[in-house]
C-alpha cells in the first residue's frame, strides 16, 4: 500500500490503527486510482463475546486484549491498510491473495490471549471486481457477509456473494417503506396469550409486531427488526406498538371488558434514542392506562450493550411504578451475571430450554433449578416456547408460574385471539384474583422445606407438597407433586377431586382428623406461622404441616401450603402388619411423645397431634426445651415439681428404681385453648445406637385422676404448700 503523508489521518489512541473516516478517505484513494485488472478485497472482522469478556474481566482489560488484537491484525495483514471501526470490529483494505490463510492465524492468536471466555472472531469478506468504487458499500457488503455467520460457530468466515446481494436489497426496502408501513399501519399489533400455570386461566398477552404488505406479503419480524436495530429506527416501531396498545386498552376499558397485563417489547435504542420514561408516562396518561397493567420486557443481549446506562433506565422505569421483564433468559452467556446485578419483576425463559425435550432430561434438570433460583432471588417466573402437554404438565410440576407458546395460542390480532381462546374453553383472569395468584406464584416449590420461611436448597425429590386453595369451605388443590399423590393413594383415594371431596364437606366422618385439620388452618391464619399436626393413617404416622399464604376477604378465599410426610421410619424398619396396628393403637392415645437425650444434650419430637401443644423446639437441645415448656406451658405451681421430675442427670437412676422401668406423674399443662389441663407425662429409657435417651409420652388425664389430683392440691394448699 502506498503512502498516505498528504492525507490528514487520525489515528486511533487505543490500537494505534487508522479511525474509520481515515481509512474511507485512504481506502476511497486507492480504489479511484487502481488497475482494473487489480484485485482488492475487503475484510471485516466482528469479535463475537466480546461483551462477556469485558463484564467478566472489566473494561481496562478489555481495552488491553484489543490493543493486543490489533496488533495481531496489523503483524497478519503487513503493509495492508486497516483501522478500528468501533468497539471491536476491524476492517482491513488488502491484496486478494492469502486472506484465508491470515484469518487462520488470526484467530489461532486470539485463543492465545483470550483467557476463560471463547471470542469468537468472524470475517466478513467482499473481492472488488473493478468496478466497486464505492468504499463505503465495499465495507458495508464484508460487514454483511460477517454478519450472516454470527452465532453460526461452525463457520469462520464468510464471502460476500449475489444471495447476499438479495439481502442487502431487502433491507434498503425495509428501510424505504418503513414510514408508509407506519402510516397506512401495514404494521399490526399481534397478541400471544399466557397462561397462570396454577389455573389455566389467561392472565396476559404479549404485544408482538407483524408487516403485513398488501404487495409483498407478511415481512416476518426476524427480517424487519435486526435491519431496524441496526440503523437505530426501531423506536419508530416500538413507539407505534405502544401507541396502539395503549389505546386498544382504553377502548376495551370503555367497553367495559375484563383486561388481563399486556407486555411490550422494548428496544435497548429506544433508551438511547429517546426518554423513553417521559415518553411511556405521557401515553399512559393520554390513554388513562393504570401501571400495574403493562410490562416492559428488556432482553438478556440488549442489557450487554452499555450496561450501566441500561441499568439506570431499568431503575428510573421501576421507580415510576412500571414492571420490567427480562426476556430471553439463557440465551446468551452472562445470564447469571444479569440476574446478580439487575433487578427483574418476571424472568422470562427462553425456549430453547424445551428443545430435544422429549429425548434427555438435560433441558428438564436446569429448568427445575433456574425455576427454584429465580424465585429465591424474589423474581415471577415464565416460560415460553411451549407446545406439548408434556412441556406444560412438567412447567406445572416445578411450580413455574405462566406459560406461554404454540400449546395455548399463537399470535393474533386482538378480538380474533380473544374469540380463539374463549372457544378453546379458556377464562381471563379477573383483576381480584391478580394479586392472589402472583403471590402463590411466589412459593418455591421444589425447596426442601417450603413450609419455612428460610432459604433451603431445591432437591431432585422435594417434600410432598400441595397448594390449597379453600372457598366458603370448598377445598381445591391448584398444584400437587408426586410425594402427595403417592401419599394419598396410599390412603385409598384413587384422585386428588376425592381428597378435596372430603375436606369439603362439613361433618365428614370419612376422615376423623377433618375437623382438627380445620382449626389448624385457622390457626395457622391466625398467628401468620406454619402449624402442624400428627395423626395415624393406614398403620402409618403421618405428619401434616400447614402454612397459610395469602387471603382474598372479597372472594371469601384462603390459600394454604401443606406438606404431608409419613414418619414411619422412626419405628423398627422392617414393621409387618401386628407391629404397625400395636404402635397405631398406642400412638394415637398420646398428643404428643419426644425423645430426650441423657448424656448428649439431643432432643427430637418424634410424635406430635397438634403443634399448638407444644413450643418451638427447631434446633433447640432437650434441656433448653424442657426449660422452656416448664415456662411457658406449665401450671406456676408445678414448674418446680416438673423441673424435678424431668432433671434428665437423675432420671435414668429414678426410673430404673421403679418396677415397670418407667414412671409417670401429673401436671397442669396449657391445651390449645389456653386452658391448663391435668396431663400425664410418662417416662421411660432407650438404648439407641450411640446413646441413650428418655422417651416422654403426655396424654390428658382421666376424669377420675383429674379429681383426684386436685383434691392433693386442695390438700396441698391447706398445709400451706407443704406436703
């Protein structure tokens, strides 16, 4: 290449190589002045993960690896002309011969330099024929062929060619009709319903954009939109969408039809090319749309693009009272970042989670943790892209809150998708049920304890689990896992409509515990807590435990968490059929039997008829438990009389002198109503494995023995506490 001393050249700080305005002015004279017989070639490369490399590393290193990049360049393409266009691309001016070759080397090099992150680098090449005298559209074809392999990782580069060609003339006719498009509104406004996974019930629409030309057919929008983004003009477009979706809801609201949120798309240009806030305030007041029905959904790449402002903008939107989605989780590579640094009201998942779903398991697993994740960092869930019952019958298992794809309905124009869907025998939620179900929509369902309010880690086989949901006493399960199903065919229900069946009907006598299950509900509603209860089942203990979420006063209506878990285990392993009816008989004569150990400070509640009888012993040693009952559940006149009887340092010696090696005395205990009762705490010693204990069961005390406990204390009291 020849000298270019009487151009001025502006050189670029960080690689040292020629600004791009430079190179056009360098590259323009020497294509005015060539043989036409010379062949030159135009190559633009694109370092594709770079944007990961940069948030994983930081920008100062980012800057040093395209220094080094440059360089790399520059040693490849000797005495070629080549510049920095932006960021990371680089386009070089060459000779026609050895290019293959030197993109090899190139990107060789690169892996060298690169550390943990696959920078992928693309080359986009386009051989002038002569009569090319135009640098810019010489760039501008290299850039399109480098284009069309992006994210195809089996390709290195690309040559510019007359298919090529053809694309590059439909995007000038993208670009020349998009005002008419606009103005004659070619341009529609489609709507795809999404589901309340929990129900069925169409609780949103997302907003999607179709061309539809009445010359050339439907423009789909994986044409229209990239060609839009790249020549900034998508907020022309998204504006459109908002518009129309804005009045669409005022004419549904004048019409007094029931609304569900509708979501739009939104554009990270739309930021940049406009206050896009100011902008959705005006139009919400125009049209007098409420917040709360609108969601805004960003995707994972565009929050790549300049981080920090998007993250500004992300903020400003939420503190105006507006929701932000992030859409398309997992489709790049710095998901887990995003979701650290940015804070999301729905995490949209991408589909392609669902691809090969029939055929491994792969998808299934990292969608059951990335469901249990999002939720623990307090985000709603979606999933899109479904089209099997298959896909949603799993969605539903895992708990993700709405679904959304080809399964519950295509995008349609408004009134027509609304026929489809009310014929397809769906409901739209109503605005009351909203807030109700978002707030199931909150609980983890795959932790291993969901019942409390602490983080656990998910598991592949949670706690038997169901959602509950009661209305003017009717029960409905809206979400069972396989524990509870299996549990309760155990029982001999043959489906869960037989276990809502006889929760709902008062006085049922099929199952005994239905009126005890009732107050611990309330209860639990009452104290804002979990509570629980243990009852015999088919030779089985079972443990239930309840936890109340969430109460709609205007639809009279409660939903609950329940767990159901058969503590058989604590008994010998290998029970036959006598053992378990014998300890069926027994266990159900007691509210309540702990295991206290002697040596070792242990203590583990092993049977327990009503959580309301006892305190909460969680991660507490047995003689901070009998400390605390002894304050809080025990008669003031027994507490010291109790201490003694329950002093696990003499007990083993106490009940080894009594005959039957056990022994059993009375005391005033609180029952559920606050009332103290007689009750009878007997004790008696295990030999476990690695250390002894005392079994202690309590039952209340017979009339007869109630009578006679409190004549002693009559007694006792005329002596003046003396025995």
């Amino acid at each position: 290449m020849e000298d270019f001393k009487e151009l001025r050249l502006i050189i670029d700080e960080l690689t040292g190589l020629l600004e791009k305005q430079s190179f056009y002015d360098c590259a323009q004279d020497l294509l005015d002045n060539a043989d036409l017989d010379h062949r030159y070639s135009f190559v633009f490369f694109d370092l594709e993960n770079f944007k990961i490399f940069n948030a994983n590393y930081g920008y100062e290193k980012g800057d040093e690896l395209l220094a080094i990049i440059g360089k790399i360049i520059k040693d490849s393409f000797k005495g070629q002309l080549i510049s920095r266009f932006s960021g990371d691309h680089f386009v070089v001016f060459t000779d026609s011969s050895n290019i293959i070759p030197n993109i090899k080397i190139i990107r060789d090099k690169i892996r060298l330099v690169q550390k943990n992150v696959n920078i992928e680098l693309k080359a986009g090449i386009y051989n002038c024929d002569g009569s090319d005298k135009d640098v810019i559209r010489c760039c501008d074809r290299a850039r399109i062929a480098c284009i069309s392999i992006k994210k195809k990782y089996d390709a290195e580069y690309k040559i510019y060619d007359d298919e090529l060609g053809g694309s590059l003339q439909k995007k000038q006719d993208i670009l020349d009709g998009l005002d008419e498009a606009l103005e004659l509104k070619y341009i529609q406004v489609y709507y795809q319903p999404i589901i309340r996974a929990f129900t069925g019930k169409i609780c949103g629409w997302e907003a999607l954009v179709r061309w539809v030309d009445p010359l050339n057919g439907i423009i789909y929008p994986n044409e229209f939109i990239p060609v839009l983004e790249e020549y900034r003009l998508i907020p022309k477009i998204d504006a459109y969408v908002m518009e129309e979706v804005f009045s669409k809801y005022n004419d549904q609201m004048m019409k007094k039809r029931e609304t569900v949120p509708i979501s739009i798309n939104l554009s990270r240009i739309d930021f940049e090319v406009m206050d896009l806030v100011a902008f959705i305030d005006e139009k919400m007041a125009k049209y007098s749309c409420p917040k709360d029905m609108f969601h805004f959904e960003i995707t994972e790449s565009a929050l790549m693009e300049n981080p920090q402002f998007i993250l500004e903008q992300i903020t400003r939107l939420r503190e105006n009272g507006y929701k932000v989605w992030m859409d398309d989780f997992g489709s790049g590579y710095s998901s887990l970042n995003l979701l650290k640094n940015y804070q999301f009201d729905l995490v949209k998942i991408d589909m392609d989670f669902l691809s090969n779903f029939e055929n491994t398991d792969n998808g299934k697993i990292i969608l059951r943790h990335i469901v249990s994740m999002i939720k623990n960092l307090n985000m709603h869930t979606l999933v899109e892209g479904v089209e099997t019952e298959e896909q949603y019958e799993f969605l539903r298992s895992i708990g993700c809150e709405m679904i959304q794809g080809y399964l519950i309905g295509r995008p349609l124009p408004y009134l027509e998708g609304l026929r489809k869907i009310l014929k397809d025998g769906r409901i739209v939620e109503r605005a009351s049920e909203r807030f109700f179900y978002d707030k199931l929509g909150e609980i983890d369902v795959l932790k291993q304890n969901p019942l409390q309010n602490t983080s656990n880690q998910p598991m592949e086989n949670p706690l038997p689990l169901a959602i509950g949901i009661v209305t003017d006493g009717k029960w409905k399960f809206v979400y069972t896992n396989a524990g509870v199903r299996e549990l309760v065919a155990s029982f001999g229900y043959k489906t869960i409509e037989e276990v809502e069946n006889t929760l709902s009907t008062e006085g049922n006598r099929g199952w005994p515990q239905n009126s005890l299950f009732s107050e611990i509900c309330a209860h639990s509603k009452e104290k804002g807590r979990s509570e629980g209860m243990d009852f015999i089942q088919g030779g089985k203990i079972i443990n239930m435990r309840v936890r109340h979420i969430i109460e709609d006063k205007r639809e009279k209506k409660d939903a609950y968490l329940i767990s159901v878990r058969s503590l058989s285990r604590v008994l010998t392993t290998n029970n036959d059929a006598k053992i378990s009816a014998i300890s069926n008989n027994i266990f159900s004569h007691y509210e309540c039997v702990d295991l206290y150990g002697i040596q070792e400070d242990y203590f583990e509640n092993i049977y327990l008829h009503d959580s309301r009888l006892h305190i909460d012993f969680k991660n507490k040693g047995a003689r901070q438990v009998l400390q605390e009952v002894s304050e809080r559940l025990v008669h003031p006149e027994d507490k010291e009389r109790f201490l003694t009887y329950m002093n696990l340092s003499t007990v083993e010696e106490r009940i080894e002198s009594e005959r039957g090696e056990s022994m059993l005395e009375f005391y005033r205990i609180l029952d559920v109503n606050g009332e103290y009762r007689w009750k009878g705490i007997t004790l008696s010693i295990m030999h476990l494995e690695n250390f002894d204990a005392v079994l202690g069961y309590i039952r209340e005390a017979s009339s007869e023995m109630v009578r006679f406990m409190e004549e002693i204390m009559e007694s006792w009291r005329e002596n003046g506490g003396k025995k």
